[in-house]
C-alpha cells in the first residue's frame, strides 16, 4: 500500500485575502504606484518621446522648462524629458538582467548547496565568499580594463555581484525547508533530492526569492547609475540617469535642475522597490499577515 505524501502548500499562498491586506498596506501601495510609473516611463519611451533623445542642437543648449521643452534642455541641446524616459529603460534593462543573472546562477548554487550538504555546500558557500571581494563597481573596473566600459560589462558586474547573495539567502531559506515534517515524509517515500527541490522546497521559498529579487532590483539601479556616472556604464549615445548626472555635475550653478530631474528619477526609482520589497516582506510573512 502506498503512503500518500503531505504536500506544502507555497508560502504565497499561505495567507488568505492576500490583495485585500496589500491594498491596506501603505508601503506595498506607494511603492507598487512608484514601480509602476518606472515600467510605464520606460514603455512609453518604446514608442513615444517628447522629441529625439538623440539630436543635438547647441543652439538650443540649457533652455529652461517650458511648452517646447518640459523640463529644458541638456548642455547639448537634447530635451530632458525625453532623455529622462528612455534612460528608465536603460535602467531597467539592466536590473532585470543583472538580477536575472544573480537569481537564477545564485538560487541553484543555494539549492545545491542546501540538497548536498557536506563539501559541495562548504564549497559554494566559500564562492560565495569569495564573490563578495568583488562588488560591482569594483567588478566593473576589472571588466572595463579587459574589455572597455558598456552596458554589457555594467550588465555582467553587477549580475556577478548578486549571485552570492541569492546563493547565501536560497540556501539559508531551503535548509530550514529540508527540516520540515512534508520533506522528511517525501524523503522516507523515496524521493530523491531533485524532485523533493523542486516539487518542495523551492515553492516555498518562492516568497523569500521574490522579496530579495525586488531589493536587489534597486540596488542594480543604483549601481548603473554609478557606474554610468563614472563611464563605465552605459555609453552615449544611449541616455543614462547616472551620466545625465556626471554631464551636469560642472553647471550645477548655471543649471542645477539639470542634476535635479535625474537624481529625483534614481531616488524615486530606488524608493519605490524598496518600499515595494518590504511591503511584499510583510504580506508574505505569515506572522505579520496574521497581524493585519
């Protein structure tokens, strides 16, 4: 006679009425509003800009905000709001792949680690260490001398950057999966470590993984901006936040809204999946869920 498994239900799907408590949460709902205007900036600018991002007119360089140009002008007579619109799509092309790459590489390195135990997770885990002498900026210094500076390099530095923190996270989160009764269940019928992975204890760290996800989604923001201000990120003529920045660091007295608009754009951006991650937190922990 065949002993029929316990399944786990995902930690998503723990808490009852989960969009009823997220539309009383303020954080979730200020920064789900902030994320979703970044993804329609950047939609927008698949399609429509206010003029070229692209086209150079020194003869109208630095003009203020007016009908013509809603937010002026840049020292090389480019508009600033179409600038600021294509460069969310800049920046958000980079997050998404680099957290792509740190989540995907990271979360199987971290549930390697976890299903193995022993000297394959001692050996991740020392990577992962080791992955930490490298952030981004750094990273990207090594990858410019090689290869020169670009978006893909920036791409690729900051990808490597996350890998050790969703390897340390994954396999934190899946060890105390592996000690629950369901999994100890599944293991006494059989199943092998794959199977009990995937079908157990990767849908119920799904949350944690979603959570870090929209954090570290910020922090790549940060970084491409930093790296784009110090040239090393994305190139011209793609517009970037962090160049607009370094462009108008020397005419903050004869234009300083020139250095306002992308810096409020980057503080939006960062502020918003922040606020999205930690709201996000909140709903999908089952003691505070209780709570509200």
């Amino acid at each position: 006679m065949s002993a029929v498994l316990p399944t786990a239900a995902p930690v998503l799907a723990k808490a009852p009425g989960f969009w009823r408590r997220a539309r009383r949460h303020p954080s979730f709902v200020l920064g789900a509003v902030l994320t979703v205007l970044l993804a329609l900036a950047a939609a927008l600018s698949l399609v429509w800009t206010p003029h070229s991002p692209y086209d150079v007119n020194v003869a109208q360089r630095l003009l203020p905000p007016g009908p013509a140009h809603w937010l002026g002008t840049d020292p090389y007579g480019r508009d600033v709001a179409s600038l600021l619109l294509v460069g969310a799509r800049a920046s958000i092309l980079v997050g998404v792949i680099a957290v792509g790459i740190g989540l995907g590489v990271g979360t199987a390195l971290g549930l390697l680690a976890s299903a193995r135990r022993g000297w394959v997770e001692e050996g991740v885990m020392r990577v992962a260490d080791f992955g930490f002498a490298f952030p981004a900026i750094l990273s990207a210094i090594m990858l410019t001398a090689v290869f020169g500076p670009g978006m893909v390099n920036a791409i690729v530095a900051i990808g490597i950057y996350n890998i050790p923190t969703f390897a340390r996270i994954t396999r934190a989160s899946a060890n105390a999966v592996w000690a629950r009764e369901f999994v100890l269940a599944a293991r006494a019928c059989g199943k092998g470590r794959f199977s009990i992975t995937m079908e157990h204890v990767l849908p119920n760290i799904a949350s944690v993984l979603i959570v870090q996800a929209t954090i570290r989604f910020a922090i790549a923001i940060l970084a491409e901006a930093a790296l784009s201000y110090l040239g090393l990120g994305t190139q011209p003529p793609q517009p970037s936040w962090g160049r607009m920045l370094s462009e108008a660091q020397t005419l903050l007295f004869q234009a300083p809204l020139l250095a306002v608009f992308p810096g409020v754009a980057i503080a939006l951006a960062v502020l918003g999946l922040n606020l999205l991650g930690d709201g996000l937190r909140d709903l999908f922990d089952p003691r505070l869920a209780r709570k509200r």
